[in-house]
C-alpha cells in the first residue's frame, strides 16, 4: 500500500516540477529557521559554560533614584558603591558578584600592550571582583583567577584570554608576565579559553579586579545573584525591598527603586531596562 501511495506522489511531484521544487525548497528553508531559531534560543538561555549557571541566575542591571520634593529622577546602569553597599551583602542569594556591561565600542576597549614592546592591541575589558569567578566556569589554559585578597587591597591584577596571550606573548605562557593596561602595569594571573560574545556576561578579553581602576566607585555595573532555590525568590524580593528601605532612610528625601531581580531570558531580551517589575 504504501509503495502505491510513494508512486502516486512521485507521479503529482513530476507533473509539475517547477511547482514541487519551489513547494519543497520552501518547506525545507520554514524546517531550518525553525531550528535556527530553536538553537539560537538555546545557545543565548541554555546551561552552558563558562555561563553554566544560568537557569539559577538572576540579574538587577538598573535603577531609578526619585526626590518627590523637587519632581528629579535619576535613572541609570547600578554604580559600583550602590551595588557594594546594599546587593553584595545580600543573605538570601548563596553568591552575588558583578561586572561592567559588555558595549563593544571604544568605552569598554582599553589599550594594552607587552611592556617594552610597541605594538598594542585594543581589549574588551571586564571589571568585577573574585566571586565572579564562582558564578562563570571559564576553562583555565594557565594560572588562576585573582583572589579575594588581589581584589580587596585592589591589586593590578589580569586574567586573559588565550588568543590575547598569544598576541602579547606568542609562543610564550603569559601568565606571571607584566602588561600595560590604559598604561598601567598589571601582573597576569591566569589565562582562559576564549568565550564567544553569545555569553554576554563572560565574553571579554581582559578581567580585572574593578578595584584596580581609577574612579571605581561610580563605574557601572551588572549585578548578578545566584539562587539555592528558585523557591528563594520572594525571600530575596523582601531583602531587596528591605535594602531599599535602608537607602531611603539614609538618603533622604531621595527614594531608590531597583529593578526587580530579572531571569536570564529577561535579561538578554533586554526588557528590563529602565523598567520595574514593581511599578508594572
């Protein structure tokens, strides 16, 4: 039966082929942007390294500062002090760190070069502190990720990417040796596989402790909480209120609104930009 209907087919298909070949060409181009956008969507959400905690990771980009007294309204990406004051110390996540937004314009590329040398190269620059590097699962091709105590006594301090270390220092390991960055010396730690720009909290070329950097208290940032549960999330909606409170109190007449924790997906669809969940 089913060798009669395959003829029948074939004998339709061949009635008019001009006809069957655009039907079957068009069929074909619907089933691969299916799956094309099926990876994407994957790829950009999905667990996977050096992004592997995604699925219990929530992100708090922007914030919204209000003096009712005068109608001001300041809104903006979190700076460094607010998110050290009242995020980092947060309970109810089992880790909170953060990083500077990945812009691939000349804002977020620095110069760097090997001392001595005269070639230099520009290199996306990701400033963050040590807990960074137990949220990501970047893959070490040597040394180590700076440490807390680099971070806390804001040492220069680098890790970079593989293909930035053979640039510096071709056929050399890199790490131990002294490069200028924005000319400052920094010490290079470690170096790491590099991490293609579709994990945009991991994509970089240099890592530094953002304590090393002139002016850090007002640099923006990123915050990103790691959850135990996913069933924390009231009790860590309660805690961000209650951080909002303490800044009300001694910030006053100023009044904080934070960005309600916000998914992954969330986050990288970009909706949550200057937009509370608890003004929706």
């Amino acid at each position: 039966m089913y060798r009669i209907y395959l003829k029948q087919a074939w004998q339709m298909l061949m009635q008019n082929r001009f006809i069957s070949i655009i039907a079957i060409l068009g069929t074909a181009l619907a089933i691969m942007m299916i799956l094309v956008i099926v990876m994407a969507d994957t790829v950009q959400n999905a667990d996977a390294a050096p992004e592997s905690n995604r699925s219990r990771t929530l992100y708090i980009e922007f914030f919204a500062k209000r003096d009712t007294t005068r109608g001001a309204l300041h809104m903006g990406t979190l700076p460094y002090s607010l998110v050290k004051e009242y995020l980092l110390n947060l309970k109810t996540p089992e880790l909170v760190t953060f990083v500077n937004e990945a812009r691939y314009d000349s804002r977020d590329y620095c110069i760097i070069n090997r001392q001595g040398a005269d070639n230099s190269f520009d290199a996306m620059t990701r400033m963050t502190n040590d807990a960074y590097w137990k949220l990501m699962n970047f893959s070490f091709v040597s040394g180590r990720p700076f440490s807390k105590e680099e971070y806390d006594a804001g040492q220069q301090v680098a890790v970079i990417s593989q293909s930035l270390a053979t640039k510096l220092f071709p056929g050399e390991d890199a790490t131990g040796k002294t490069v200028d960055l924005k000319f400052v010396p920094f010490r290079i730690v470690g170096v790491v596989k590099d991490v293609s720009p579709v994990f945009k909290e991991a994509a970089g070329d240099v890592w530094v402790p953002i304590t090393a950097q002139e002016d850090y208290t007002e640099k923006q940032l990123i915050a990103m909480l790691r959850l135990r549960d996913k069933e924390d999330y009231p009790a860590l909606l309660r805690e961000i209120d209650e951080a909002e409170r303490r800044f009300n109190l001694a910030n006053k007449p100023w009044t904080l609104s934070l960005n309600a924790p916000y998914s992954h997906r969330t986050h990288t669809m970009g909706v949550d930009r200057y937009v509370s969940e608890k003004e929706r």
